[in-house]
C-alpha cells in the first residue's frame, strides 16, 4: 500500500540522519564544527546541556535535567503513537476476518482486500502511518542527544565529572545494569506485543543496553536511566499495566461461565 511506503521511505531517511552522525561518534564537538548533523543538531543540545551545568553546579545533573526536558517536549507525540497504536489493535480481530475472507491471491480478490482494508481504516478513524510519524520525529532528537553526551566526553575542554559517586566519563558496571533493568521494565509496562518477533526483543534489548553500557561513558548510562524512567511513568498513565490482569481475569471468568451455561444445556 502507498501509505506503508511512505512510512518506508520516512524510515530510511531517519535511518540516513543517524548514520551520518555516526562518522563522528568519538569526536569532539565545538561551535565551529563542520557538518549539518553535528551544527544544527548535536551542538545546540551541547551548548544546552552546558548552560544547565552552569545553573545546576554539575554536567551530572544538567543531562538528567535535559533529559527528562526533552522527554516532555516529546510527550504529545508519544500520547499520539500510542493512541494510534491502540487504534490498530482494536481493529485487529475485523483486519484478520478480512484476511481470512480476502485470503485468495489473485490480483482482483487481492484488490478487493485493499478496498476494504481501507474503507475499514476510513470508518474507525485509523491511520496507520500516524503511529511511524511521532517516531521518525523523535528519532533526530533522542539519537541527538544520545550523540551529544558522547561526544561531550571526547570533547578535552569538557570534564563531565561524577554523579552520585559515579565518574561520568568512565564506563560504570552498575549503571549499565540499571539501564538494562529499566529497558525491560519499560518494555514489559509498554503495549502488548502479539508479534513473537517483538516479544523477543522483549529479552533482546535489555541485554543489549547492558552490553554497551558496559564500554561506553556511564554519562550514556545515566541518559538511558532517565529516559526509561520517565517512560515508564508514560507508560503506567497510558497503558495502565498493572490494571491489565484483573481485567483479563475477570473476562476469563465470564467466558468460563458461559461455556458452563452451554454445557448445562
């Protein structure tokens, strides 16, 4: 379908944007630095996070601080992605019976499907790209700001020092532990996943925020710390996650009454 190529497209280009920030991973960064990536993007939030430095006493506090600023500017777009994503899975059960009745492969039967997948779309006031949007917009920012501690740390005129007891600029075994337990727990409190590849990654990523926690700065770590963390408080308003096994409990009772009821009869 058009739509799933332009989010196709979309992604790629954020996908372009990120690794033409890579080249410069581990360099340092100042106001003159050439490059569209590393002037419009990564600058800005080095400058910013020193001018906090200079308000809150430590680099420590002032990536907390940016951090949990940049989380909130970003929350209308997450509040978005997740009500689309509701959205898409609250017409799940209609998109399968239209797979199921539209199952032939043949171009007209095929055709057909499209038309109802999207007159179906057109009726719930769904948009599937609308979930990809918030994500490809937050995508520069988040990746930005990942890039600008790390080149912070490369940077000789910059000492980022120590946060409660841990140096910023070195790598921090228990740091990275928490920002993978964090990962997990964000993942684990965040939307169903029905797909076993996404489940997956369920297990998947944790470990991976650990492995790289454990050589890069502990300022990344922190970054990731708080990031989950104000997460998981989103995570908790949106999804309500602890509010979900009652409600699933209570459903299996009814439908257990109700095969009962049958089978009285």
């Amino acid at each position: 379908m058009k739509k799933k190529k332009i989010a196709l497209i979309l992604m790629l280009s954020a996908l372009t944007i990120f690794l033409a920030g890579c080249g410069d991973f581990r360099e340092p960064i100042y106001s003159d630095t050439e490059g569209f990536w590393s002037k419009f993007i990564v600058w800005p939030i080095v400058a910013f996070i020193t001018m906090l430095k200079d308000v809150l006493g430590t680099y420590g506090w002032s990536i907390v601080a940016v951090t949990i600023i940049v989380r909130v500017i970003l929350l209308p777009l997450i509040i978005q992605q997740a009500n689309s994503s509701k959205a898409m899975r609250d017409i799940q059960p209609k998109m399968k019976a239209l797979q199921e009745k539209y199952k032939s492969k043949d171009a007209v039967t095929q055709e057909k499907y499209r038309e109802a997948i999207q007159q179906l779309f057109t009726e719930n006031q769904v948009n599937p790209v609308a979930g990809c949007l918030p994500a490809l917009v937050q995508m520069p920012i988040i990746i930005g700001l990942y890039h600008a501690i790390s080149r912070m740390n490369a940077t000789p005129e910059i000492e980022l020092g120590t946060f409660l007891g841990f140096q910023l600029a070195e790598q921090s075994i228990v740091l990275a532990i928490l920002a993978g337990v964090a990962q997990f727990v964000v993942l684990k409190t965040g939307p169903a996943m029905d797909n076993p590849q996404m489940k997956t990654m369920l297990y998947i990523m944790p470990f991976m925020i650990v492995g790289f926690g454990l050589f890069l700065p502990a300022a990344i770590s922190l970054y990731w710390i708080i990031g989950n963390v104000i997460m998981l408080i989103t995570n908790i308003f949106l999804y309500k996650p602890f509010a979900k096994e009652p409600v699933i409990v209570e459903e299996q009772k009814k439908n257990n009454r109700k095969k009962g009821g049958k089978r009285k009869k």
